[in-house]
C-alpha cells in the first residue's frame, strides 16, 4: 500500500515538474524570422505565453512548449494587415457594401492567408457604422478595423455616395473620436464629380479625429488633377489608394502612359508624406503602372487587397497572391513584409501591430515560398510568370493557432466551434 502511494506521489511529481518545465503555450522552432521594426532577418526561435511573445532566441529547448512549431525552411513574420477590404457583408441586395451582398466576413478569407489584421475601406458611415460592429466586428477572430466613410449611410452604393448632404465632417470627425478602438480613418470613395467638397469635408472630419483620410478617388471628366489632390487638399500621413490604377478615363495615374516614367510631383508627394497603397481590387491595379513605377523606384508603403466578392475571384485572389507579385516585380521579400505589416500598422497608427517585439500580443503569420510555374495576371490580361509565390502554413492569432495547413503543430490543433 505504502509502495502504490509512493508511486502516485513520484507521478504527480513528474506530471507538476513537466508542467513547471513547459514555460511556453507554443514554441516555433527553427523558422527564418523576419521582423522589420526590430531588423531581425535570419533563423530564430520564437516563445509565446499567455497571447503574447514571450522570448525570442537562437535556441529555445522545445521542452518547454506545450506545442512545438517546426517552423524549418519556412519564414515567420508579423500577422500580415490590410488596411483596405470590404467586410460589411449583408442581405440587402440594393447596398452594395454597406451590409449588403459584395463585402465579406474577414475570417473565411484573412486567416487561411496570414492576415491577422484587416481594415474596412469606408462601408460603413456614423449612421449605420454600429450595427457593423456588432454584426462584424466583435464576432471576427480577425482584428477587425475600420475607416468611417464620410457620407452617413456608408457604401450603400448609387446616389446615396454622391449625396453632399449626407457628408457631415462634424458627425463623422466626432464618431470617429468616440470610437478610436475601431476606427483609424475617414475614407472617402465613389464620388463622381469635378468638386473638392467631400475630400475638404473628408479632410475636416480626419483633423477633428486626429486620423488618416484614404481617398478613392472616384471620377469626373475631366479628371480632377492628383498633383492639386496631394499638394493642396491632403496631409501628410493621407493615403491614395488604388495608387496603380489605370483606368480609360475619369482617373489621372501616377505614371505618364505615354513616357512610362513616374510623374515628378509624384516624388514630392511621398516626400511630403502621402502613403499610397495599393488597394488591388477588381480594375484598380494595373501592371503598366506597377512595372514601370516599381523599376524606377517607387514602392507602395501599403500592400493591400481591396477584398470584395468580385475582386478575389477575379485578378486579385488574396493577399498573399498581391504580394507575390510585387516579388515578381522586383521587391525582394524583406521588402514586400514591411510593407504587409510594419509600415501599415504606423500608417493606421497602431505601432503596437505589425511586429514581433517581446511583449506584443502573438499575432504571427508562418509562410512559404512554393517553387513552381505560376501566372498573375491583372484585369487587363496581361500575365507575369513566376516561379515563386508566398503560402501560408500557419496563422497565429493572439497567441492561439487558428490556421494550420499541414499539421506543423505538435500537438495538432483540433479547430472547431
């Protein structure tokens, strides 16, 4: 008897000691970390406790992981951002993207592609903004942000958009206050007409609110100048989105069709401090922008998708398939990292995003370059090959394993809910 007590003792020792030893809820071992706030580049372990990073080191003992990640020959970086989707998914058939049927919900399409944070691009205004909340935001495994639109109603498409009426800067500015835990911008978007009213009103609301403005700049023929746009009616810190579209008419680009070069105040507008991101959607990118202006030297600081339902089945895909071309491009990976999670995370001004310094909530996106023949194409037609593009093998979320392709956990995570 006394020897069967003895026994239970020596084992409950050993269970309490092994649990004492796992320090960690998971640990990646082995993986190429790439963390461009802190300039790391090269192989290193990484411990998570508690949702947060917990160490990061040449060698962590497996040991003391609950669950091990054999993350070797694949890359480990921050959670991705994109800071331009539309997620106010609904059953109105008449609202376009203010809760109707062309936005869609963040997590079926952000977690299985490394992005563990995502931003509305402006469907929801003051007015129907809580119920996009609600029905959205608090319910996303995805960190869900948003730009408030400046007219009212949001994105619900036709004339409710082209209504001035309804673009109140002082409702909007001061919502967007009283909510900065969701909202990180005005967005202005769709306006057709030769009038600076919504982008000075849009203007007023992000100074009332301390926020960015993202500006679509919609259309009017003759195209109002972007040159006037950057230098006399945007701050420094605005963004331009769909900064490579190239559209018949009713837009101006930034690059000179005829000359193939970036156009000089263009230069002067990044020096000035206006983000451009790249906000692909379904016509809004173009490789006879892209190409020209990325040998040249121009890099967006934002790589974002434009994720809509027409956009990722068509050119756009995903996030991961917009980055592999900027790769294809000429951007090596460094690169195209920092700008899908460092320098979009200062743009929104979420500095806490965006990087994998000791403290941080686990945000982690685990990646491979896949070898093999592959065709982007934009809504042109026009096709680069390739022979690498980015996949994801793992998503971390707030330290929990939410995504895993191919069973790299140890344990496996078994998901559901």
């Amino acid at each position: 008897m006394r020897s069967k007590s003895l026994f239970i003792v020596l084992v409950l020792l050993l269970i309490t000691g092994l649990a004492m030893a796992q320090s960690y809820s998971i640990v990646i071992k082995g993986g190429h970390l790439i963390d461009p706030k802190n300039n790391i580049d090269g192989i290193m372990d990484l411990a998570i406790r508690d949702g947060k990073v917990a160490l990061i080191a040449k060698d962590i003992d497996p040991k003391e992981g609950k669950q091990v990640v054999d993350a070797s020959g694949l890359y480990v970086t921050p959670g991705l951002i994109d800071i331009h989707a539309h997620l106010y998914q609904g059953t109105n058939p008449d609202q376009a993207y203010m809760n109707g049927p062309s936005s869609v919900t963040p997590d079926g399409f952000t977690l299985r592609v490394g992005v563990t944070t995502i931003v509305d691009a402006g469907c929801a205004g003051w007015r129907t903004f809580p119920a996009f909340k609600k029905q959205t935001i608090d319910k996303s495994i995805t960190r869900v942000l948003a730009f408030l639109n400046i007219v009212g109603e949001g994105m619900r498409g036709g004339p409710f958009e082209q209504n001035l009426k309804d673009m109140d800067a002082k409702a909007t500015g001061e919502f967007a206050k009283n909510n900065a835990g969701d909202i990180v911008g005005i967005k202005l978007a769709h306006y057709e007409g030769p009038d600076w009213t919504p982008t000075d009103r849009a203007e007023e609301a992000g100074k009332l609110a301390d926020i960015p403005v993202m500006i679509d700049f919609g259309g009017s023929t003759p195209p109002l100048p972007i040159e006037e746009l950057f230098m006399k009616h945007l701050r420094s810190g605005d963004i331009f989105t769909h900064c490579f579209a190239q559209l018949p008419n009713g837009r101006e680009c930034i690059v000179d069709p005829e000359t193939k070069k970036v156009k000089p105040f263009i230069w002067e507008a990044q020096k000035k401090g206006i983000v451009f991101d790249v906000g692909y959607g379904g016509i809004s990118f173009a490789y006879s922008q892209a190409i020209p202006a990325i040998k040249s030297g121009f890099f967006p600081q934002a790589i974002s998708t434009d994720l809509h339902i027409g956009s990722m089945n068509g050119a756009m895909k995903d996030m991961l398939t917009t980055m592999s071309r900027f790769m294809a491009m000429g951007m090596d990976l460094q690169s195209v990292i920092k700008v899908s999670t460092w320098t979009p995370a200062q743009v929104i001004k979420r500095n806490e995003l965006g990087n994998l310094s000791v403290g941080t909530e686990a945000d982690i996106a685990i990646l491979r370059i896949r070898e093999g023949k592959f065709g982007l194409f934009d809504y042109t037609g026009y096709k680069l090959e390739t022979n690498k593009k980015l996949e994801c093998e793992m998503t971390i979320r707030a330290g929990k394993i939410v995504y895993d392709l191919n069973g790299i956990a140890n344990p496996v995570t078994l998901y559901g809910r």
